[in-house]
C-alpha cells in the first residue's frame, strides 16, 4: 500500500500499476495519526473493526503493508482489481 499523509480527504485512490493500494489520509505522518488513520480507512472500505486491520511493515514510510483479519485473498481482489496481495 502506498499512503499520502496530508491530503484533504480520507480515501482510497485504487490500485497503482505495481500493484500496490493507493491510499490518501489527512492525518500527518507524526506520532502514528498517518498509520492509524490508513488502517481506519482500510477498515471501513471493508466493513471490519479498526482492530481487525494490523500494520506489520512501513510504520515509518509511505509504503506499507496491512494484514486484515478474516477477509479472504479473494475479497480484497474483488473489491480491488488488479491488488497484489501476499499471505503469510
């Protein structure tokens, strides 16, 4: 996932040509309100509690990757056409 912090709106642009989710937030990248804010977004795009959405690489860069609980590969690849996703 690729997050630009500062925007003027919470939002998912799709998918970028590599592959990668492409996610704006307004939060700064300051003491984790960027990384928070990407996994609510995450969260409500897929109907899952906050909780569900983990971040496990990227807490300082603006690519990330997000472990989301009980959502199926296949969900994420509908919902997004064209998302590369990695299990494991």
């Amino acid at each position: 996932m690729r997050v630009t912090p500062r925007a003027g709106i919470d939002r998912i642009d799709g998918v970028g040509e590599s592959g990668e989710l492409r996610l704006r937030v307004r939060a700064a990248p300051a003491e984790g309100a960027a990384n928070e804010a990407a996994r609510r977004t995450i969260a409500a795009a897929l109907g899952v509690a906050p909780s569900r959405v983990v971040l496990v690489r990227g807490a300082t860069g603006r690519s990330k990757q997000l472990a989301v609980e009980d959502v199926d590969q296949a969900v994420l690849q509908a919902r997004w056409p064209g998302l590369l996703t990695r299990l494991g």
